[in-house]
C-alpha cells in the first residue's frame, strides 16, 4: 500500500428544493448490560437503504450516500473515528463512545475525510486499498491533500512510456488542445443552461451573457485552429486564450448570481467568500475523482499536456479536470445558490460543516447523475473514468483522437 499526494443531476426546480432534508438516523435505543448493569447502545448496520432514499445522516458530520456503485462515506465532523471490524467499517463520534455505526466493506466503494481530528486505523487503510476503494484526505477548504491506494492499481509500464514520448509529439499537443476545446465549450455550454430563462425576464443580462457566450466560442476556434508545430510552441498561446475565455466566463457568473450572492470575482487559493469557498471546495471533490480515474487508467498523474510540469504539480490531473468543472462543480455551486440550498453566512470564512456536507451531497448526486455519452447514457463518475481511458488509448495509438466529454445542456 503506498501513500500518494493527492490530488446529470438536472437543475432542480423549486418544488425540488423544498423537499425536505435528510433525516438523521434515530440512534438504537438504550440496552442494559446483562453483566455490568450499565446502559449501552447497540451497534446500528447501515446496510439497506429504503426505496427512493439515497441519502442517510448518521451524526452530525458523518454522511452515507447509496448509488449503484456502493455507499460512499463522508466524514467532515471533528473527532470522528474510523475503524474495522471483521469485514465491517466502523464509524464513531469521540465523546459519543457508545453509539457504533457499521458499513460492510464490501458495499463501500468511497470514503472521504475532510476534517481535521479525524482517526483512522491501519488496518481500515490496508484493507480497503486491498478492495480497490478509494480513500481521500481533503484539508478544510476541500483542497485535495492525500490519496491512498494499492499502488498494483496502477503498475502499467507501456501507457507511461506512452504518456511521456507523447509529450515531444503531435499527440501531446493534440491532446492538450483538445482538452483546452472541451473545457471552453462546456463553459459556454453552462452559460446557455442557466441564462436560457432569463430571455423574457431579464433580456439585459440575457443579451450580455450572449455577448459572453459568442466571446469564448470564438477563442475556443482561436486555440483548435491554431497552426503551432510543437506543444512547447502552444502552450503560451493556449494558457493565453484560456486565460482570456476565463475573465468572459467569470463575469458572466457573476452577473447569473445577482441578487443571490456576492461574487467579487474567481479567487483560488486563500479566498474567503462564500462563492469562491464552495467553488475551492467542490473542485478539490472533483481533482480527488480524477485522481483516481488517472491512477485506475494506470497514466502517470505529474506528466501533463496543458498544464506546466513543477514537482508536486500533478499536471496530467489538472489537465482531464478541466473539462469536467463546469459541468459538475460550477453547475452544482450556482444552482444551489440560486435555488437557496446554499447561502452565504454573515460572516467570511472557513465553511461549516454543515455547509460542507450539503454541497458534498450535491456534487456526489451530480456524479452519479447520467449523462449522454457517445451513444449511452453514464454516470459522471463513470464518465470520468471513460475519459482516463480515453487518454491512455489515445496516447497509445489505440485511438485516432481524443474526444472531449460535452454535457448537453
């Protein structure tokens, strides 16, 4: 086992919005024991969700969610623990000894710890790297810290020679200029989703973001005409037009968050207003699921495209993420904020972990929603992990082209 640094749901309508939350899972009620007369709590086996529920809050900062792929665990509470029991997953709140949580093993197939306090034993890290679960460490502000997995998950010597000969070849830079197309589309593409109600109702903001719109589908052309010779010659120019596509973007959130929130702009490290944090937040999710697509698709996550190369910079992570925001981290913040799922506190900050298990919800039912897929209908996560593979059949001349992932807005 090695320790590596770590890197559709659809809008949902008012009516949706109003539903009710989660409940919290009523604790066992006391027993006596028989030997010491002292009152306990039995252990709870969180095994079986009932119909149409996918979603159980077991403490206050310890989160199941069911999808056909298993339970994921999320844990953003201080002073959880984390243990195992035979072939059972234990889970327990410190100063709260007595009530135990179980998940069998072999229905988990995600645990995140996003909180400082947390403890997990050894044991629970060696067995789940065995089962091929993934286990990720988020700091406070969701940025991504560490990852843990069996490192005969990734042993593929042919794809990172692939990989790395790539980068002096056409196929590095057709890569990183499909990548760099993608990310401008979707953005775009996410733009028309939510600015399309607003043709009737606010045809001043409507026509400006169409302005905004009409200004990154034309860099998008600008990068995929280009007639550079080499990656290195690119690079500049992309990041450049990126770049120059990311202030038109930007600023027309800001102007679909009007009266719902202040947005002083896109900030990524230290920013400490509440769009921003939740976007930090959400991306940090994300990089962890891309992480692991790399690793499972056995490509070498430091060697990147678009991105440059800088020791402790997983280039190649960064580069298949980009594609992926908009669709699922930008979509998921801006349509909880606009349908008050989540609103900004008074005062600026570290979010809570009440604010984190919330959006960590949302984004977790963005990627086990469906999307359209060259001819079939996937999950995001799934998606994801297509696209890993994607790279590594390209690189490997297995493929013709690479072929971006464009939700369908």
């Amino acid at each position: 086992m090695s320790l590596q640094p770590h890197p559709k749901a659809q809008q949902e309508t008012p009516e949706q919005a109003s539903r009710p939350a989660p409940q919290l899972v009523p604790s066992a009620p006391q027993q006596i024991n028989l030997f010491t007369g002292e009152p306990e709590i039995p252990s709870v086996m969180v095994e079986a969700f009932p119909p149409n529920e996918t979603e159980r809050v077991l403490e206050d900062g310890i989160t199941v969610i069911s999808s056909p792929e298993g339970m994921a665990v999320h844990i953003s509470g201080w002073g959880a623990y984390v243990g195992k029991k035979s072939e059972r997953l234990i889970l327990r709140k410190k100063g709260n000894t007595g009530v135990l949580w179980q998940v069998p093993m072999d229905r988990l197939h995600e645990l995140q710890l996003s909180a400082s306090g947390v403890s997990i034993s050894s044991d629970v890290l060696a067995e789940l790297a065995d089962r091929g679960v993934r286990v990720s460490v988020l700091a406070r502000n969701g940025r991504p810290v560490a990852q843990i997995a069996s490192p005969n998950l990734t042993a593929s010597v042919a794809i990172r020679r692939a990989q790395l000969e790539a980068y002096t070849s056409e196929r590095g830079l057709a890569l990183a200029l499909a990548m760099a197309g993608g990310k401008l589309l979707n953005q775009a593409r996410l733009l028309k989703y939510f600015a399309k109600n607003l043709h009737s109702t606010q045809p001043g903001q409507f026509a400006e973001i169409g302005h905004r719109i009409a200004a990154i589908l034309a860099l998008r052309r600008n990068i995929l005409g280009g007639k550079w010779l080499s990656l290195e010659q690119a690079r500049a120019a992309i990041m450049g037009l990126e770049g120059t596509a990311a202030r038109h973007y930007w600023e027309a959130v800001t102007l679909l968050l009007e009266k719902h929130a202040e947005f002083p702009g896109r900030e990524n490290r230290g920013a400490s207003d509440f769009v921003n944090s939740l976007l930090n937040y959400g991306y940090g999710v994300l990089y962890s699921n891309v992480w692991n697509a790399v690793l499972n698709a056995g490509l070498e996550p430091f060697a990147g495209f678009l991105h440059t190369d800088r020791p402790g910079k997983p280039s190649l992570v960064l580069d298949l993420t980009e594609e992926f925001r908009a669709p699922i981290v930008d979509r998921t913040v801006l349509a909880a904020i606009r349908l008050r799922q989540l609103q900004s506190p008074n005062l600026a900050g570290p979010l809570d972990p009440e604010t984190r298990s919330t959006l960590v919800d949302q984004l977790f039912k963005r990627l086990e929603s469906k999307e359209r897929l060259r001819g079939g209908d996937y999950q995001i996560r799934s998606i994801i992990q297509m696209q890993a593979r994607q790279v590594a059949s390209f690189l490997m001349r297995r493929a013709e082209r690479y072929r971006p992932f464009h939700f369908k807005w």
